[in-house]
C-alpha cells in the first residue's frame, strides 16, 4: 500500500512525535536518519521514520522510469542511477531509497535492486555505510598523475613515459623551423577551414598508417593534437554519458578521469600476457550493454602486453557478435616491428583506430591521426570540432614534410635502436625479477612481491633519489589491484637509467622498511 503524501507545510517539532510547525524547504541531505515523528491523517496517528521520508522525499525529487528498464533490469537500473549522477540529479552525499523502498515504488524485486546497488558501489557511484543506507559517493579528490610534475635535478625520472631525445632531435625541429619561415604555407598561417587546412597533411597520413599496417583513405582519417586527443574524440563518439567502456584491467593512466569527465562507465577486464581475455570480454557483454572496447594490442599498455593474431580475431569477433564498437591505441605507431594487423584492418567497420608521432618520432611533434569507420566520420568531426576545433597547423605541416622526405620513418628507427639497447640494460640489471616488457617498448612493468605495498616502495625509491610510478595509477576498476610499480626508460641518459634501475632492483631484492618521519 502507498503510503499517504506528507503535506508539504508539516515539519515535526524537536523533541514531540506529533506536533507540526510550518513548512520548509530543507534538503534531504541535513534530514536526520535516524528516530521517527507522526501526524494525525484520516482520523488516526501515523508515526513515520525520518529515514523513508528521507527516502520518500528523494524519489519526488527523481525517480528511475520503470517504463526504460530492460533485461538484465539491475544493470539497466544502475545505468539510469548513474546517468543521474553523471547529469548532477543526484548529487554526492545524497542518500539512496532503501532496497525494499525502491523494489515496491518500480515493481521490481529486492535482490534487483540489491545487484544494482552492488554494482554502482562496484563502480565507485555509491558507498554503503552499515547502519545509515546507501549514498551516493562524495566526489573524488583529482587523481595525481603518475609521474612527477618537474624534473627535479637529484632525481633520476624513471615515472614519465616518453621518448630517448638528443641533441639531434633539437637540431632537427630547427630546421624544420627554419624551412618553414622561409617556406610557409598561406594555407597553414591563415587558413581557419580544417578540411581547406589540413587537406595534404591528410593525404600523407594516409602513407604513414601504411607503416602501421593500416590501409585507409584520407576521407577516415582526422588529423589530431597527439593521442589524447583522438582519445577525448573517439569515446565521444562511440558512447554517450552513462554508456559502457571496458578496458584491460591494467590501462591508460588517463582513461579513468577522461571517462569519469565524460559521464561514462568504465570496467577493467582480466587481462593476461597477449592483453584482454576474450572470456572476459564475452562476459561483460553478456552482463549489460558494452559500448567500446578500448584496448592497446601492440605493447603499449603499462604491461607490454603484445596481442597475437588469433586473440585479435576472437575479440573482433565477439565485437562484431554484440555490436560493440572497438578503440584501438596504438599510440607508438610503427615503432613495434610487428606482422600483426590492426583490429582496424579486421573490422574497419567498427574500429576507431589511433596513432601519434609523439612516443616514436620526437617528443614535441603533438601530432595523431584517428581512423574513423565511413558511418561515423560526420560524429568524429562535429566532435573534434567541438573540443579542438582543428589540429594545429603549424605541428601538423612539420609531420607532413617529415613523413614526406623519409625524416620521420628515420627518426623511428633510430629511436627503436636506443630503446632496445635501454631494455637490454633493464634486462641485465632486473634479470632474476619477475618483470615484464617489450625489447622496443618505453617501458618495464614490476610486480612487488607479497606484501610490499606500492606506496611504501614508491617512496622508498624516492627517498633513495628515483622516482616511479605506482602500479595503482593504471588500475582501470576500484578494488586492490595488482602491487607493481611502471618504469620509464626513455627519459633520462643511460647513466641514469643503470643506477636508477640498479635502486629500484636492490629495493626490490632487500624488501624495504616503511619509511619513517626523522625528526
């Protein structure tokens, strides 16, 4: 039976269960939850606890719609609760319906409601607190970064993921610089149309997707301002706020805010040495509506995971089975020398495919290319236009010229060179560690053992003149993760490089104290 609405003038006196004064307007968040009040109606007394009137009160405020609920129902009543907290409806530190109050008011049974709790806790949307119910979660404090903001001069930075650079990549933007101001493009300067702006430089991504393996036409691709941005731009376009991504469990450091930004869901899937279980992939699909799948085949994930073929036609595969559209990062382009095909290559038809020549050709060329599918490129363009615009010219005429003269396919090379000469340094020096990564990757993944905690270790190795990246930075679901910290090896010199991993070995050999405050 519906209980009787409460007149919206009652307002119970401190202190008496059935004297009223006048109205109020007070949030449902400074309400007391715990005790009880009545008031007379129809001839008799009712006594109400202030916790289903709290309760009663938030759901004439918003309500989930029975009528857009569909199987499986508790995922699609925990899309709605997250949509509404995404779109600022329920605010944090709000207090959830109970169970039972939810079930009856939407028809639906306590146990769905109960699955659709756990999972939107599961997610981090709501905490539970024994004894006061169900809230939504306070927002969280910003993520740090992985890596330190500035290099500071008695560190060796081992945290931040880019490129070997020398002297020679300086003296090769300078001239670049220097051609340009003798030879510039009106079209570069001046032009303010991107399809007028970038016509060319489309052209000859073109030629370098070529080297990554990829064949496309100019009218796919959309030049970008490195990968983040294509990023930003392909969740964008594949899902809308409160849509589903699923990625490898162990991820993209940035992925996590960008989605929380966005309003999207996000759900790590067990990975193991090739990347995403296609078992876990199929299950989550099976569970609720999966929007994306966003995943980095070609070493580029914090693990190194190399993606062979036959897990790559199982995943397009099971994409193509329950109409999921794929992201595919393979932010180091052609720098991996590999056979292995882009997801692209296997379902163009669904696969938004990115790449930049800022992790393989030189650090300040902020210059990507996204491949979009022919029935999404008018989405992909509104988008860019609405968050950049354009990329910018200037960036994007330098790759243009140096993908043209073979500058660019140089640099790569010789940047594969440095950084397997740098993993055969981390593999003599970490060689009897359980570490992980590819002989041209930027990067070593280390597991700690049982029961040393990252943060203890990371701190240890700062204090010891080495800064790392903790594991739990590239964590993509709540939940304890795996205890590892990421190395960086292509930021200082190779002097650095062998004593900061020399450090880090020997912490992680000699089982580290906690660090304590000297006073």
């Amino acid at each position: 039976m519906e209980p009787p609405e409460i007149p919206a003038w009652f307002k119970p006196t401190a202190g008496r269960r059935h004297c009223f004064a006048a109205s109020t307007d007070r949030e449902v968040g400074s309400l007391p939850l715990r005790g009880s009040f009545a008031w007379s109606a129809g001839g008799g007394k009712i006594v109400v606890n202030w916790r289903d009137f709290a309760h009663a009160t938030l759901m004439t405020k918003w309500m989930p719609n029975p009528a857009d609920l569909h199987r499986p129902v508790y995922l699609s009543l925990a899309g709605q609760i997250s949509r509404a907290i995404a779109d600022g409806t329920l605010q944090a530190g709000s207090p959830m319906p109970t169970h039972r109050a939810l079930a009856d008011r939407l028809g639906i049974s306590v146990q769905t409601v109960s699955r659709a709790y756990a999972e939107l806790i599961r997610q981090g949307l709501l905490v539970g607190e024994v004894g006061r119910g169900t809230f939504v979660r306070p927002l969280k404090a910003e993520p740090e970064p992985p890596f330190i903001p500035e290099r500071i001069r008695e560190i060796v930075d081992l945290s931040i993921l880019k490129p070997v650079s020398e002297a020679m990549h300086r003296e090769r933007m300078q001239a670049a610089l220097a051609e340009l101001a003798a030879d510039l493009p009106a079209s570069v300067a001046l032009a303010f149309r991107p399809n007028i702006a970038l016509a060319r430089h489309r052209a000859l991504a073109v030629d370098w997707l070529c080297h990554c393996r990829l064949e496309t036409a100019a009218k796919n691709v959309i030049v970008t301002n490195g990968a983040t941005s294509a990023m930003t731009m392909a969740l964008m376009t594949v899902a809308r706020p409160g849509g589903m991504v699923v990625t490898e469990e162990i991820g993209h450091h940035t992925l996590v805010p960008l989605c929380s930004y966005l309003g999207l869901r996000l759900a790590g899937l067990a990975i193991d040495r090739e990347g995403v279980l296609p078992e876990a992939f199929e299950r989550a699909c099976r569970e609720g509506e999966v929007n994306a799948l966003f995943v980095h085949p070609n070493a580029a994930s914090p693990t190194s995971a190399l993606m062979g073929a036959a897990r790559r036609a199982e995943l397009v595969e099971l994409a193509r089975r329950h109409q999921v559209q794929i992201i595919e990062n393979d932010a180091w382009g052609p720098l991996i020398e590999s056979d292995l095909p882009p997801l692209a290559a296997l379902a163009p038809e669904r696969t938004l495919y990115l790449t930049s020549l800022t992790k393989c050709v030189m650090p300040g060329l902020r210059t990507g290319f996204l491949v979009v599918p022919d029935q999404l490129i008018p989405a992909a363009a509104n988008r860019h236009l609405v968050t950049n615009w354009m990329a910018t010219a200037l960036l994007a005429e330098i790759a243009a010229r140096w993908i043209e003269n073979g500058t660019a396919l140089s640099l790569v090379g010789w940047q594969r060179t440095a950084l397997r000469q740098r993993q055969k340094i981390a593999a003599d020096i970490l060689r009897d560690l359980p570490y992980s990564a590819h002989p041209e990757g930027l990067q070593v993944w280390l597991p700690l053992p049982p029961g040393m905690r990252e943060d203890q270790f990371v701190a240890q190795a700062r204090l010891h003149g080495v800064a790392i990246a903790p594991g739990v930075s590239f964590a993509t679901s709540p939940g304890p993760g795996w205890p590892a910290v990421r190395i960086a090896i292509g930021a200082t010199s190779e002097a650095e490089l062998r004593t900061g991993l020399g450090i880090v070995a020997d912490l992680h050999r000699s089982r580290p104290e906690p660090t304590l405050l000297a006073i």
